[in-house]
C-alpha cells in the first residue's frame, strides 16, 4: 500500500520561494509515490492576529498556489483544516496528553515570546493541533521545512505517549526533510530563515506572486561576499550558500553538481543564473495561479476534499474517545 502523507500551509501572508522550495514542490513531487493530503491551515493562522479579508484572500492565493504548483485534486486530496472539525476536537484532547514543558521547549515558542510581544494560549498550545492535524488521518509520512521539524516530532512523542497509555490508536508519524531546500534564507540577511511574516525585510523575501521584474532585482541584489568563489561554504559564505541551494532546489540537481556548474564564474553570472531559474519557475506559477483563477472549479476541490477526509477523522476520533472512556456508548 502507499504510504500516506500529510502537510499543511498556513495561509497567514505571501507565499514564499522558501515555502515553494521547502514544502509546496515537494507535496507535487511526492505524488507519483505516495498518497497525498494536503491542508490549508486557517485555525493555526488564528492563532497569531490577523486581519479576516487578509485572512480570505490568502487562503484562497494558498489554494490557487497549490493547484499552479501541479497539486491534481484527482489524485490527491485537498481541504481547509476547519472543514473538518475533528480536527479541533481532537487537538484539545491531544493538548491534555502534551506535558507543558515540551511546549516550552519549541523553538517557535520560544522565539517570539523572547520577542515580549503578547501571545494567545492558541499560539502556545499550536503543535498540539499540528498532532491532531497529523495523527487524525493516520498519516506515516509528514514533509515540512526545517522550522518545523521539532513540531512533528512533538506530534510523534505524542501519538506514542498515547499508544502507550491507551492502546495501539495511532501510526506513529514521521518527517520528512528536503535534502536540498529545507531551509531558504532571506536574501538580505542569509543568517536568517525567508520569512512570508518578516514585514521588514521584504527585500530579502521572494515572494511566489512577485512580479519577475522584481524577483530577479531582489535575486541580482542578494546579499554576498568579497571572496568571489562560488562555493557552498554556509560558515563563511552564506548568501552564496543559499543561492546554490535556490538553484540546486529547482534544478532537482545536488549541491556539488550547481557548485560544479559555477567554478570560475563570477558572482553576477552566477546571480543571473540563479534569477533566471527563479524567474522560469514563477511565471509557470503565474500561468496556472491565472488559469485557476479563472476557471469555476475551485470552490469544489476544498469540498471535495473534505468530504473525502471526513469520515476518517471521525472514525479516528471515535476510537480515540473510546479508548479514554469518553464515550459512554
Ligand atoms: P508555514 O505555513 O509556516 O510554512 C509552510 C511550510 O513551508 C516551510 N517553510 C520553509 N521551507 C524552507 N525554507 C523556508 N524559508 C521556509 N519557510 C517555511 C515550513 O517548514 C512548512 O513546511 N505549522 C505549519 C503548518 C501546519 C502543518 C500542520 C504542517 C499546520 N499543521 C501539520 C505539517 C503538518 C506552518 O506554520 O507552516
């Protein structure tokens, strides 16, 4: 049987080449070996403020990215994690088996309340929804960049926590990260993860419906280095790291092949290169994101989706409730 993934985007900005790299292609490249369901993650948007018709246009943006990208809704599943209120159920109930210091412990967590600005009891107990989101529908297989790593396996500890308690209920997920890709840096600051929140720096951020004037401007004015190599060096070289990650990524090519492709090259050569795969890339995103947009069926494909996913869920959260005697039937 094929194995079943699962993975989610949440629809809170722009989609960026970092969520396309990280998350988006390789949801597309899975299909022709696993069975793949694919969410759009509104409620862990709530969890952060946020304006709702900001809310509405980048959810639909999301789909329409997903179906640009090569999703086919014929074979894979596609839906709004709130269609399926399941799923909020049983991340309550997975919130009561998550002791509070591994929430604390979450890179995320901790990063923004270093930040001091105030966060919800949402935001805090979000990976215990990314378990339900992940365990509900029995999923092995969970692709996500490096952020969010740490959250699936949270997810994993929990779902054993739970067999171990109360019975073999869940498969026991497992993630999966991009060789080459799982972490796309900001083209200002290639210290720094690319970020669809980072309000500041917009420079350093490609975002999927930039205009490809602009995305090759943002690419030929990427932050570098004085050492005119080009060379995958992340210590010394961050920016050029990155760009040959962008390159290798879409190119479906290693590191050290880009890296041969580039040896006495200099680096606005180089930097063309890269802007012309990145340019390539999103005006094919362009010509299906307008195809889609234009074409009525959409609306179906998340109804579709749901009513395909439903059931399960509610299976999974009837076992569930019956294995914790919450169910007096
Ligand atoms: P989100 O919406 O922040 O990001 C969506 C996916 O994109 C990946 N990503 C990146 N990959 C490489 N380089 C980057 N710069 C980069 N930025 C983002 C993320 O790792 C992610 O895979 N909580 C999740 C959504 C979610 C989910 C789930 C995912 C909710 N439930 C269950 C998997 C399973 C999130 O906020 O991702």
């Amino acid at each position: 049987m094929r194995k079943k993934m699962i993975s989610g985007i949440k629809p809170t900005a722009q989609l960026t080449l970092g969520n396309y790299i990280g998350a988006l292609r390789p949801f597309v490249l899975s299909q022709e070996e696993y069975d793949v369901n694919v969410f759009i993650a509104n409620l862990h948007c709530i969890t952060m403020p946020i304006d709702p018709e900001e809310l509405e246009t980048n959810l639909k943006d999301v789909l329409l990215f997903y179906l640009a990208s090569g999703l086919d809704p014929k074979r894979s599943n596609i839906f709004l994690q709130s269609d399926i209120p399941e799923i909020a159920q049983l991340g309550f109930i997975m919130s009561c088996l998550t002791p509070m210091g591994e929430l604390n412990r979450m890179t995320q967590f901790k990063d923004k309340k270093d930040t001091g600005m105030s966060l919800s009891g949402g935001f805090y107990t979000y990976p215990t929804l990314m378990t339900a989101d992940i365990v509900i529908h029995q999923a092995d297989l969970v692709p996500v960049g490096e952020d969010q790593k740490q959250h699936v396996e949270l997810a994993r500890n929990t779902a054993e926590r739970f067999n171990n308690r109360f019975g073999e209920t869940f498969v026991i997920p497992e993630p999966v990260i991009a060789k080459v890709g799982s972490k796309i840096m900001s083209l200002q600051d290639p210290t720094k993860k690319m970020s669809k929140s980072d309000k500041e720096g917009e420079k350093g951020v490609v975002y999927l419906k930039d205009d490809l004037k602009v995305a090759r401007k943002k690419i030929m004015s990427a932050v570098t280095d004085s050492l005119g190599v080009v060379k995958y060096d992340v210590e010394n070289q961050p920016g050029i790291a990155n760009l040959l990650t962008i390159y290798a990524a879409l190119k479906n090519i290693s590191i050290k092949e880009a890296e041969a492709q580039f040896v006495d090259v200099q680096y606005g050569t180089f930097k063309k290169a890269v802007a012309d795969v990145v340019c390539d890339e999103l005006e094919m995103l362009h010509e299906g994101y307008d195809k889609f947009a234009q074409g009525g069926f959409v609306d179906d494909v998340l109804r579709q989706g749901a009513d395909k996913m439903r059931p399960g869920a509610q299976a999974m959260l009837d076992k569930v409730q019956k294995a914790m005697g919450l169910d007096w039937k």
